[in-house]
C-alpha cells in the first residue's frame, strides 16, 4: 500500500477509525500528532471523528557523532527513554548523552511554546486519547510519547498511523491499547518510501493545522 500524501494516507486512517469507532465507540476522543509530519495525518483523523487536535512534541536523541542514529527518546518533562542495547554496542553511558539531550530538551521546549502558544496542555486523565504519526519505524520515539500519555491515565490509549515496520508495531501494542495500522509491509526500510509526496512539514504547517481545527471544532 503506497500514499499520495499525508493527506490522503490521514483520510484512509480516519475512515478505519470511524469505522472502529461505530463497532466500539471513541468516548471523548482527542487526537495527539506527533510533529511535525503527523500532525497533517492528525488533522484528518480529528475532522473525521469531530474530535480536538493537540500535539505531543517528542525529540529523538541521536548518538553524538550520527543524529540519524536514535539511541533514546523523550517527551515533554519525561526522564528520557533509552535503548539500553544501542547503549551497550556504541560502549556509551546514559551520561555521555547529556549534553545531546539537554539540546534536544531546549528544542522540545521551544516547539511545545510555539505550538501552544500559551495553550495549556490538555487534559487526558479519563479520555480515550489517539497518539496519531505519518509512519512507524523503529518506534523510539512513539514509544516514549506512548509512556507519557499512560502516565496520564487515559482511559484507552490507541496509537494509529498509515503505515509501520512489523517490528515496530510489535512494539507499539506492547504500549498501547490498541494500534490501528493500514499497512505493515515487510520491506520496510524508512516510512517515505511509502508516500509519493513525503516533503517535510514546517512549523507553519503545524500551526495551521492546529488552528483550523481549533476553529472546526469550536475552540474545544
């Protein structure tokens, strides 16, 4: 299964959520991307379902001499989430990446600001609560934002998006109560070469979506 875009690949989740949600019931959902490229995955899936859009900022932490190389994860004021293997084969210690993640902590502060802009964060305690991404790989950092939203006791925690590694959404239903995933090809090897239009989001972008939805949604 391949994607146009975000757009279409948020439209084809969002019509296996609702349809989820009829068999079920989504009871006082909100939707949480992951951003900045699950945030236009998100925004369809919180129109479909008449539901708030909010973000979950969440960084990676790359090992000092290759950011590409994820070693850790962490989400709002959480104690970063390591992979203690990846640790153990580069021979470092969780202190030796302080430095890369008080960086990464600034950044993740930056953008929480930016996107809220004065918002507080939303409650979740009693919600069912979507952490919604445009890919899964290896799942870091959706782990990590999985483990923050759980320490905020929803009441039924889903992780959707498109399209995930096997491997990774493995992981994911270890976290979640549910995940919801079109596609989980086994030739994965990075989420873009899934979608034919796979451009990065800018944080405009990402504010955009979230005021139009603010707006659809009545301020909720």
């Amino acid at each position: 299964m391949r994607f146009r875009d975000r757009r279409q690949a948020g439209r084809e989740l969002a019509e296996r959520l609702r349809a989820r949600g009829e068999a079920g019931g989504w009871p006082d959902p909100i939707v949480l991307a992951l951003p900045r490229g699950g945030v236009a995955v998100g925004r369809e899936v919180a129109r479909a379902l008449g539901a708030p859009l909010d973000v979950l900022v969440v960084r990676k932490i790359g090992a000092p001499f290759h950011e590409e190389y994820g070693v850790g994860a962490m989400a709002g004021d959480e104690v970063p989430l390591f992979d203690q293997e990846a640790l153990y084969r580069l021979g470092m210690s969780e202190a030796d990446l302080q430095p890369v993640v008080e960086r990464e902590r600034a950044e993740l502060r930056r953008r929480e600001a930016l996107y809220r802009r004065g918002r507080p964060a939303p409650e979740l305690a009693g919600r069912t609560v979507m952490v919604v991404d445009d890919g899964l790989a290896t799942g870091s950092t959706a782990r990590a934002a999985l483990r923050s939203v759980r320490r905020q006791q929803p009441a039924r925690l889903v992780f959707a998006v498109p399209v995930a590694s096997p491997e990774g959404a493995a992981l994911m239903r270890r976290e979640a109560d549910e995940v919801v995933c079109l596609s989980e090809p086994a030739g994965f090897m990075a989420v873009g070469q899934w979608y034919d239009d796979f451009e990065q989001l800018t944080d405009e972008d990402v504010l955009a979506a979230l005021q139009e939805r603010a707006e659809g949604a009545g301020g909720r």
